[in-house]
C-alpha cells in the first residue's frame, strides 16, 4: 500500500535516528569522532546509498551516519562510485553484527 507523507516522515526520521544510534558517535566510514555535538547528540548526516530517488529504500541497511566530510566527497568526490561501495560493505557487515547480536539476547 502506498503511505502516507506523515508515515514516511516518521519512518524517514526513525531511520535516521537509528543510523546514529547505531553510529555511536563515530563516522561509519572514515571511523573518526563526530566534529562536534549537537543538539541531538554527536553530529552525523545520514547518507543513503541508494538514493531515495534512484528507488532506494528508506530502511537501516540502506543508510550511513557519517561526517561531513566523508559525506560531502560521497557525493562530489571524484571516487564517489568507490566509497558508495564501500559503505555498502561496512554497513551490511554492521547489520549482519546487529541481527547476530540480537539473536544471542533471545
């Protein structure tokens, strides 16, 4: 079924909620400290590997918290291409962690 705009901006904003948590202050990419705190905690910009426009989905496998800088090169970057495959690996070896982690508390 289709949802709605609300529903997608809760789903959207838990996603990117959970990306941060998941995160812990560190870029999920370059591995360094958030730059500062905010407000909300470590700064982190969530990054989606595949674009919500190209029909990506709005789900925690499909999303990075990373620094602004890791952020900014994945999408002006001349090795954009690369570091989107990259992330791609860190953050399904990261969820199969989570799942794992998971399992064992049951």
């Amino acid at each position: 079924g289709r949802v709605s705009a609300n529903e997608y901006k809760k789903t959207s904003k838990a996603i990117k909620v959970y990306a941060r948590v998941r995160a812990k202050g560190v870029c999920e990419r370059c591995g360094n400290n958030a730059p500062f705190e905010s407000i909300e905690g470590p700064f982190l910009e969530v990054h989606h590997l595949l674009r919500l426009a190209d029909g990506g989905p709005d789900k925690p496998e499909n999303v990075a918290a990373i620094c602004p800088n890791c952020h900014s090169e994945a999408h002006y970057g001349v090795n954009r291409n690369q570091i989107s495959t990259n992330l791609i690996n860190i953050i399904q070896k990261k969820e199969l962690e989570v799942v794992n982690a998971t399992k064992q508390e049951f």
